[in-house]
C-alpha cells in the first residue's frame, strides 16, 4: 500500500534521468552546431578578407600608375608652359622638351587643332603623336591629363602611349601631345610592386586588351593572347575566380583613374589563401573534434551519474518501503503507522475533523502458536491482514502495530462510525475459514475504539490501548461466567 499526503496527492510520476539525458545531449549538440557554425563562417570570413584585399591592392596599384601618369602630364604642362607658350613656337624648344622628357615624338597645336609643331621631322614617324593628339584632344580641354591606348612603332613594333595636356598662352589655349614608348616609363616598376605573391600574373592593359606591361613580362601583344581565360573573365567582371592548366586563380582588375587603362591581377587560389590552408584550415576542426570528444564524455558521465542517482533514488524508495512496511503481512508497520497517524491527526486538527483509532488484538494467538505452531500463528496474522485490505477503505490507515496487535485510523469518523467499522472487521475476521488450525469460527478480535477531533495521536492510541484493555477484560468475565 503506497501511503497518500497528508492532502490526498500521490507521489508525482517518476519519468527517470532521460529528460535530462536528452536535455544535455541537446544543449551539447547545439553548442557544437554553434561552433561548426563559427569555425565556417571564420573560414569564409578570412577567404572573404583576402580577396577584399587582393582587390584594394589592385585599385591602390591603379592610383599609383594614375598618380604618376598624372604627374607626367603635369611635367609636360610646366615645359610647355615655359618653352612653348611664345607667339611664335620655336621647333627647336619643341625638340628639347621632347628630348628632356624621354618622348619619341610630340606635337603642338592651338585651340582649333591646327599643328603649330612637330617633332622628329619624318612626317611618318610623328604621325601617331598627331593622331594620338586629336584623340585625346576633347579630354585635353577639360583640363585633364589624357592618356592614349597603346600604338606600335612602323619600324621596330615598339609600344608606345601619348600624354595629352592643356596649357594656357597669352594668345590662347594650346595642346601638347607627347609620345613615350612603354619601355622607358616607370611602369614596369610599378606593376612589379603591385602584388608580393611568389606566383602571380599582373597586366596592365589598355582598351583594346593591349599588354602596356606585365609582371612577369610577356612577348604577348594581348590579354587574350597571354591568358585567354583570364581575358574572357575580366570581359564579365572587375572580380572572381578563374581556371588554369595549374590550377583556379583569384583575379581582380581596376580601373586606372583618368585612363581607358586597367590593372588585371591573378593570383593562383593555393597561393592568396595560403594562410586559410594547412595547419591554418585543420587546426580549429581539431579542436572542435576535441570539444565534441570532452561534450560528448561529459555527456556519458552525466548520463551515468543521473542513471546511478535512479538507481540510489529506486533503492532508497525501496528501502523506505522496506523500512515502513511489515515483512510477514505487506502491511504499515509501526513506524509508518506512526508517521501517518501524526499526519492525519494534523488533519483533522485543522478541518475540525473527527479521528477515529482501532486498536486491535486477535484472541487466543498464544494458544494456536502452542498447538500448532508459528507457521498458523503467522496464517492467522496473515488472514487478519487479508480482510482489512477487504473491509477498510482506501484512505483508512492501517498496519501492525506489533506482535498479534494490528491498528487502524479512520479519518473524518466518529465514534458510532468507528464501532460500525469495528464491527464490520469482527464480522470478516469470523467468517474465515481457518478449522485446519483450531479455528472453525475464524479469527475472533478484540477491538478498542477512541475518537477525537483536538488531539494528538499519542493520546488517540493511548485512549484506544485503554479501551482495548478494558474490552479484553470485559470479554475474560464473560468467558469466566459462561457455562462449561
């Protein structure tokens, strides 16, 4: 018999360690979902940040060749403006800027595009710097720096670009128009700095997919020619990635400020994301390979120690009911009695309820036990016990209270109830069939009956102890008086 409290709830459902099994084994794979998540999205960050720089050093390396380009002009301006700015031009003065610039041919017109002067002398050869200038004449005139696409010399094919510039004269504004081939700018230099990757391939080029230069050098005249993946991808997009004989690269062009020109770069994937790669790219799947291994032992040891505290919870509850319950009949014993009747004795109390206790015990015991034994004593103790389960109700208490005494508490009884019980129990005890061991008429009980609403449960079985002794007695004077 499971004992209700004191307020008639049973104990709570015990569902076992496996909701907080599940609950850990939840928070541990939802940290390590977390964790992947960082590790990859770390990953795709860093990849992220070094194609953003691949590409701000393409538009820096842009600004640079623009920068000094710009500066070029500016040289130019400042020569003509003192050589070249006379009513009448000189041929001469022509000739010595073009030889302190490094230019291979120059022109001078005046506002309206006329050719005011030209140098070398060979129509043939100062053609392209004429051309260039008109090409560039509208740029020019807005007051900035132009700069040509690529053209070859007839004789030797060199490559060569013109700086158009603007400069104001007393007569007017003039154009001058400069000619240098490609192998005497700083370019080479420039585009040598614009990236530090042991394996990498910049050009710069002009409009037309010309090779200005490149790093590393190339005899190829076009993009197309030197990379024709690379040209096809520049052709869609200033950024992305391409394929090669060796491998995917990253590539990057930017446009170079004031110029039809653009900064192609290619670096090899293997090379730009270096640092993402290796040890670099293992190394955080190792720890998380380890946290998963040290979550997932917590886990087990957590698991276990839950299980081991069921088991520990299991066995005390059973070693509680051990401790409460009588051995021979499956009944309270005395102890359990003991706590229950104090509850229920506190209950009553506080619902002004009355308490009813029976205190019971089973006529010539002694004698069946000397003449047949314990074994009939313990079927007779037995028995009894088989009709309490039978004739109380649920919510009585009931027990052995020790040796052939058994004690009941009738909650919310009074007296008259409790005699009617009494009687039902004598009723029951009698009707069973016990002739095998002396007793043809059952099981005769003697029973004290106390009731009380303020009172303590010491009192209550003190009071129903008496009232059992005086029943015994009264009982002792009937059989004496009796016929035999």
């Amino acid at each position: 018999m499971t004992p209700a409290t004191s307020d008639g709830v049973g104990p709570a459902p015990n569902r076992g360690p496996w909701p907080a099994i599940l609950a850990a084994v939840g928070a541990l794979l939802l940290v390590l979902g977390a964790l992947a998540t960082a590790i990859l999205l770390s990953q795709g960050s860093a990849r992220s940040q070094l194609r953003s720089s691949l590409a701000a050093r393409g538009k820096a390396s842009a600004g640079f060749v623009a920068t000094y380009l710009s500066e070029q002009g500016t040289r130019e301006r400042l020569a003509a403006e003192r050589f070249l700015s006379a009513p009448r031009v000189d041929t001469h003065n022509l000739e010595v800027i073009a030889a302190t610039l490094g230019s291979e041919a120059s022109v001078l017109l005046d506002n309206a595009g006329h050719v005011l002067a030209a140098h070398p002398s060979d129509p043939s050869r100062r053609s392209t710097a004429v051309i260039s200038a008109y090409s560039n004449l509208s740029s020019a005139e807005h007051g900035h720096v132009a700069i040509s696409g690529l053209f070859y010399d007839p004789d030797d094919g060199a490559a060569s670009t013109s700086v158009t510039v603007a400069f104001s004269t007393s007569i007017g504004r003039r154009l001058l128009s400069a000619a240098y081939p490609t192998s005497i700018l700083a370019l080479n230099a420039l585009v040598d700095q614009t990236i530090s990757y042991p394996q990498h391939a910049v050009y710069l080029v002009d409009s037309g997919g010309r090779i200005v230069t490149s790093s590393p050098r190339t005899a190829a005249v076009t993009l197309a020619r030197a990379n024709p993946d690379l040209a096809t991808a520049v052709t869609h997009g200033t950024h992305g990635s391409v394929g090669g004989a060796r491998g995917s690269s990253a590539f990057t062009a930017a446009a170079v400020p004031g110029t039809p020109w653009r900064l192609v770069i290619a670096v090899p994937n293997r090379k730009l994301y270096a640092s993402t790669r290796g040890w670099a790219q293992f190394v955080p799947w190792l720890v998380f390979a380890l946290v998963s291994l040290l979550g997932t032992l917590l886990v087990l040891l957590f698991a276990r120690s839950l299980a081991d505290r069921a088991r520990l919870t299991v066995l005390s509850a059973q070693m509680e009911r051990i401790a409460q319950t009588d051995s021979l009949t499956g009944l309270n014993n005395r102890r359990a009695l003991t706590e229950q009747l104090t509850r229920a004795t506190a209950h009553a109390r506080r619902h002004e309820q009355a308490l009813s206790v029976l205190m019971i015990d089973l006529d010539r015991f002694k004698q069946t036990n000397d003449s047949h034994g314990h074994e009939a004593g313990d079927q007779v103790l037995c028995t009894v016990a088989d009709c309490m389960r039978d004739t109380l109700r649920a919510a009585d208490i009931y027990g052995r209270w020790g040796g052939d005494e058994f004690l009941v508490a009738l909650s919310d009884t009074d007296a008259a109830g409790a005699a009617v019980t009494a009687a039902r129990l004598r009723e029951a005890a009698a009707a069973m069939d016990l002739g095998d061991i002396g007793l043809p008429d059952g099981v005769p009980l003697c029973v004290g009956v106390a009731t009380g609403v303020h009172t303590n449960p010491h009192d209550l079985v003190r009071e129903a102890d008496e009232a059992l002794y005086r029943a015994k007695h009264a009982r002792s004077q009937t059989d004496a008086l009796a016929p035999h």
